[in-house]
C-alpha cells in the first residue's frame, strides 16, 4: 500500500486519500507560509528603520529601542523557518529574492548600529532593558513559569534599569518589576507561578515595557 510521504512543497500536488491527511497537510502549508511571512515582514521592517535612522527621521534610544526588538522577532521569526530548505538568512533572502543589506548587516552584527557607533552605556541599556523584557514575557508566554527560570532575566532587567541614569527615579515601569522581583525572591527555586500570577505578571510586564517605550518617545 502506498503512503504519502510529508515533504514540502513538493507533495502538495499529490493526491492523498485520506482527509485526516489533507487537513493535516492543508494547516502545515498554512502554518509554514505563515512563519515565511512573519521572517519576511521582519527583515522588511528591519531595513525600513535602518534607512529611517541613516535620514535622522529616528532618535538614537527610539531606534536602538525598536532595532533590539526586531533583532529579537527575527530570531524568534527565523527558527520557525529553519531546515532542509532554508538553512540560513542569505538562503531565505535568495529564495524569495529579498533584498535588505542594511537589515542583512545589522542581523549579522546582532546588535544596533548605535552601540557599535556610541561607546556610552545609554544605547547598550535601551538594548538590554528591550531584550530583557521581551525574552521574560515570551518565556511566560511559552508557560515557563519556575522561579528559577524566571527570576535570574527579571533581576537583570532590573539591574539594567538602575544602571540607566536616564530614568526618572519614580519610573513606573522600574517599581512594577521590582514588585514582581519580591515575590519571585521569596520563592523555591522549583516553585511555579500559578494561571493568575502568570497572566498579572504579563499584564504587568507589558505596561511596564511600554511605559519605557513612552519614555524613550518623550
């Protein structure tokens, strides 16, 4: 008896008997364009900032804020895409003909153009502070919840934020993840935040983020 072998895309003009199949491969076909989608509008937006920070249409904290979030997605965007056919960004870039070299530049460096042009600490702290925040939130987002693997990313956004003398001592963002770095630090290391902790500390935690984003606007 013959099977229908899962590949992509070269089975999707095969017929397949079985519907279970069909609607398996129609959500995988679905599910994988998607993802090509997300990588793609993530490097176009990369290039975008680039060019608009090149003409100044960007303050330096508004684009080393937005570039360490994208530099982020991409990463995130990237390892849902990758495999067999496409094994790196150049390879997704050839295949669908995508062509950023500003964006390709500042994914290969991984960093802002503004740490590597200011030797100051303000622009590696906007960076961090975004990273920080974004790598606890998708870690709750993936329903990692020990105190362990928590609270380590958490007492570093905060210690990333003290070191940023830029904000006003009274920053509302700073006592939010203060007040959640308390109740992590009185836990076990193997203790778990529960469905309503999980969703308050989200809640919290993107509140926080942006009112830093509304800061580095101000």
């Amino acid at each position: 008896t013959s099977r229908c072998v899962p590949a992509f895309p070269d089975t999707l003009a095969r017929p397949c008997p079985s519907p279970v199949w069909n609607e398996w491969l129609s959500f995988f076909v679905i599910f994988r364009y998607d993802n090509m989608a997300e990588l793609f509008a993530v490097v176009k937006t990369l290039q975008a900032l680039e060019k608009a920070y090149i003409k100044d249409c960007v303050s330096p904290s508004e684009y080393t804020a937005a570039c360490s979030r994208l530099l982020v997605q991409y990463k995130a965007a990237f390892k849902q895409v990758q495999g067999a056919e496409v094994g790196s960004i150049d390879d997704f870039c050839r295949k669908y003909r995508l062509d950023c070299p500003l964006a390709m530049e500042r994914i290969k460096e991984d960093r802002p153009i503004t740490i590597k042009d200011d030797k100051g600490n303000l622009n590696r702290c906007i960076a961090d502070i975004v990273s920080l925040f974004i790598t606890v939130m998708d870690k709750l987002r993936l329903e990692i919840r020990a105190m362990d693997e928590i609270q380590p990313d958490l007492r570093e956004l905060m210690e990333t934020m003290n070191r940023m003398s830029h904000l006003p001592p009274d920053f509302e963002g700073r006592e939010k993840v203060s007040q959640w770095l308390q109740k992590l630090s009185s836990m076990s290391a193997s203790d778990e935040l529960d469905d309503s902790q999980v969703r308050q500390m989200l809640f919290d935690l993107e509140s926080a983020y942006n009112a830093f984003n509304r800061f580095l606007h101000s």
